[in-house]
C-alpha cells in the first residue's frame, strides 16, 4: 500500500488488518518524524519517502495493489506528474482511492475559489482548492468507479470534497 500525503500519520491507525506494508510519501520531514512515532501502534511496517509526489517514486512499476491520497492533491506542485508516478507504481487491479478538496461544481463559489486560492497557496503550503480532482485523475489514465462530491463543515471555498476510488485499465 502506498499513502500519498502521508503527513503525520493520521490514517495509520485505521488501515485493515490485512494491510502487510505502508509506503508513504510526503516532502515534510517534521510530519514524518510525527508519523514515525505512531508506527509502533500499528501492526504492518511503514516506509517513508521524504519527497513529493511528482518525483519518481523509488518502487517498482505495476508493485502497488492500493494508494490513498487524503488531502494531498491540492498541495502538490505538479498534480499531473505526481498521478503518473501513481499509475506507473499501480498494478493493474490496483485501486486509488481519494478523498480531495478541490473546485466547486457551483460556478458562483468557482469564482470565489478562483478569486482566494492565489493567497491562500502562499500562507497554506501550497494548497490549491481550485482544482478540478477528478478531471486531474481521468487525463492521467484513471478511470473513476465510484465518485461523491459535496461540501465538509465550514468555509464553502475551502470545503467542497471530491470522495472517490480509481484504477488504470490495464490491456
């Protein structure tokens, strides 16, 4: 299994017990030291890979049966390149699932989100609400089996979510 975004490690503790191995993948040294110290918790070993995504990420192609991306893909500087790393390094009946924040299906909050994400990128790590997740997945080869959207408590231009899982078609 391969955690994009694995930040702190706040989903370690809530993957299935048939879980053996967990990659994670985030350019945030101080949040993988917070992650580390919850690996002592959880019954599988985890590896960590202090980079972004968009780099190649150092596993073989077609090696991953599951990737999660909580998150992530708002922050990540080059959304396209880091989904080419996860569909090389996803097998063929692999799954992504994804749970995202990005651009309003409601054109008026659009604007807004369009009007705020220059600022808010600059004070929030490079976060983009902006950005439309499920085109982002389908033009890197993904096909979408299973989408919700709909908007989380609090700031609208912050919150609406794309909820989903993917897999790459593979001949």
């Amino acid at each position: 299994m391969l955690e994009i975004g694995i930040g702190s490690g706040l989903n370690l503790p809530f993957y299935s017990s048939e879980v053996r191995h967990v990659y994670g993948v985030d350019p945030s040294i101080e949040l993988q030291r917070m992650a580390a110290k919850k690996t002592s918790a959880v019954p599988f070993q985890v590896t960590f890979f202090a980079q972004s995504a968009e780099n190649p990420i150092p596993l073989p192609d077609s090696s991953i049966d599951t990737i999660v991306m909580t998150w992530s893909l708002c922050s990540i500087p080059d959304p396209a390149a880091s989904l080419q790393q996860m569909k090389r390094v996803l097998k063929g009946n692999g799954r992504l699932f994804f749970i995202e924040h990005g651009s309003s299906a409601d054109a008026g909050m659009k604007v807004w989100q369009d009007r705020v994400t220059p600022f808010w990128k600059r004070i929030a790590g490079g976060c983009h609400f902006n950005r439309k997740i499920d085109d982002l997945i389908r033009a890197a080869g993904f096909q979408i089996t299973e989408q919700r959207n709909f908007y989380l408590p609090g700031p609208r231009p912050m919150t609406y979510t794309y909820q989903g899982v993917a897999y790459t078609p593979r001949a």
